[in-house]
C-alpha cells in the first residue's frame, strides 16, 4: 500500500501532483496532464505517442523523421519492398529476409553485424572466418568485445595472454621485452 505521505512528483516539471489532479502514467513515469509533452516540439500529448530514446515524440514528429519506405528494389533480390519494416545498410534499403549473415543467414537486423568484401557477417561468422587466434590461448580474438591483439615476435596474443613466459608478468607491448622461443620474455628474467 503506497504510503499517503510521500508526494508523486511530476516527471515533466519536477514539480508534485496534488491529490485533486489527474495523474498521467506514462512510459513507466507520472505527470500532470498538461505536463505530458513531445519532447521534440513540446506540443502536449494526446492519445498515441512513439517512445524514442530521449522520449516520448508525437504522431507528427515522429512522422517527420521517421525512415521513409525505400523507392528502390532490395538489393539482395531485386523485389520491391512492401514489407512495414525493412532493413537499411549503407543508405539502400533491405527486405529484412534478405539482409542476412553470408554463412549461417542468420537476420542482421537489429544485431551488430561486420561487412568483408561486400559481404555480412554476424559475430560468431566473423569471428570463426577472419579474427585472429592468440599464439597463447588459441582462442579467437572476439571482435564484438572489440578485443584488440598485441602484434609481437611475428604472432597475435590476447593482452592478458602476452606474459613473460617466466615469470608470467603481463607485459606492455611499448616497454622492453624480449624474444625467448618465439615467446616474449621481461627484461628482469632475460637469460
């Protein structure tokens, strides 16, 4: 049971909502009536409403920014798109049937997804088929952590995997260290 001293603060002005005001939920928050507003022009809300991230947007605001349907056929294809939703890539528009990974055809939209030589590719394709592997570990750098390798001695290595090979100290790819074996080795245990 709410507890009737604690006051509802509109989420539009900051101000409280007396108890003889209409309260408006909405989008998880309360207002007063008058408070609920496009937060792109301002204009009072009434009746349906688009969330966007920095808010809730009228009819006409969203309309007027919304991804026009494209004119042109699917490129994949080349059907018209009729679809209420289609996938865009490079400002052309995709069916998104079409708009898949180029080797398991898992649907890109939506998801991060890396492009190779005009081809698409979801993480685990792209990881399986272009990352590099760690000389240490021999597991794959994974591109949708943005791993980034350590380059040395000819090979790729993880950062965490790039240690002295002695004394297993991590060691920072711009300091001194030194080749023992193709692995690296630290200026305190160079033989």
């Amino acid at each position: 049971m709410a507890d009737p001293a604690v006051e509802v603060v509109c989420a539009g002005c900051n101000k409280p909502i007396a108890k003889t005001d209409t309260i408006l939920t909405a989008m998880s928050k309360k207002y007063h009536k008058a408070c609920w507003k496009c937060v792109h022009c301002n204009k009072e809300l009434v009746g349906s409403f688009y969330k966007h991230p920095d808010g809730a947007w009228c009819n006409e605001c969203h309309g007027a920014t919304a991804p026009k349907k494209p004119t042109d056929p699917c490129p994949v294809c080349s059907q018209p798109i009729t679809e209420s939703s289609w996938a865009t890539f490079s400002g052309k528009g995709y069916h998104n049937a079409c708009f898949v990974c180029a080797t398991c055809k898992k649907p890109l939209p939506g998801i991060k997804f890396w492009t190779v030589d005009n081809a698409w590719y979801c993480a685990d394709d792209y990881n399986a088929k272009f990352s590099k592997e760690c000389h240490v570990c021999h597991e794959k750098l994974k591109v949708e952590l943005s791993e980034e390798g350590v380059e040395a001695l000819g090979v790729t290595f993880h950062p965490k995997c790039f240690a002295c090979v002695t004394c297993h100290t991590v060691l920072n790819p711009d300091e001194s260290f030194y080749p023992l074996n193709g692995m690296p080795v630290c200026p305190k245990c160079r033989p």
